[in-house]
C-alpha cells in the first residue's frame, strides 16, 4: 500500500503540519521571552487561536480515520513502518510543543505577565495526566 494515497496517512501529515507550526509559535514566543523588550502577546495570541481551531480540525480528522486503523496492518498484522514513523513524530512534536509551552508560561509567571490563576490545575502537573486525557477521549 502507498502511504502517500492512504487517508490515515494524510490525516496525520496534516495534523503533523499543524503541531510543527503550533512549535514554531512556541519557539517564536519563548524566543521573544527570552528578549528584554515588550512580548508581541496580542498576534501570539491571535496566532494560536487560528492553529487551535486547525488543530481540532485536524485532531478531529485523525479520530474519524480510526475506525480504519485495523484495515491499513500489514500482512504480519504490524503497522507500516511509515505510518509507525509518521505517528512517531507526530508523538515528538507535540512533546515538544508541550515543554516549551510549560517553560514560556514559567517565563510568562517570572516576569509578571501571567497571573497565577491561569496556571494549570496541580493534576495536569503530573507525568500521565496527559495519558489519562488521552486514554480517556479514547474511550469516548
């Protein structure tokens, strides 16, 4: 099977395509918390609302493909290897985006510019919150 006419496979390509400009955002934002001056924070803002709204597109995208995960296993009853790899990635990308948002809003605290209210709850703290998230929407 071609990996590139698989619709699993293009789902995931465009949600990768969306994490990797949410981490250039979050790149570009810690970048600019790192500089003394003044934060751009209202066209960060801007921009990430737009991502976010690709980002449950494209989420929503992936989700409606699982239902074909079982037809796309490879005679061995394995998944393809670039489709384990696409998923890999996607995986890496959003851990990325992940620590580097957890660090610009440790900045964003240190200088001031978030009020202590907007921190995230002391569960989403811990290591498998976010698999418990996952899991949970899963089963939903």
């Amino acid at each position: 099977m071609a990996i590139q006419h698989d619709p699993v496979a293009a789902a995931l390509q465009a949600h990768l395509g969306v994490c990797e400009e949410l981490l250039r955002l979050a790149q570009r934002e810690a970048e600019a918390l790192r500089q003394p001056g003044p934060i751009p924070a209202a066209q960060i803002q801007s921009e990430r609302k737009a991502l976010l709204a690709q980002l449950n597109s494209s989420a929503a995208s992936v989700a409606s493909q699982r239902d074909r995960c079982s037809q796309i296993n490879a005679p061995g009853g394995e998944t393809p290897p670039e489709l384990a790899d696409l998923v890999r990635t996607t995986l890496d990308t959003i851990m990325r985006v992940l620590v580097i948002d957890r660090e610009n809003e440790a900045n964003l605290l240190r200088r001031g510019l978030l009020p202590a209210r907007a921190l995230p709850r002391a569960e989403q703290s811990q290591p498998s919150f976010v698999a418990r998230t996952y899991q949970r929407h899963a089963q939903g």
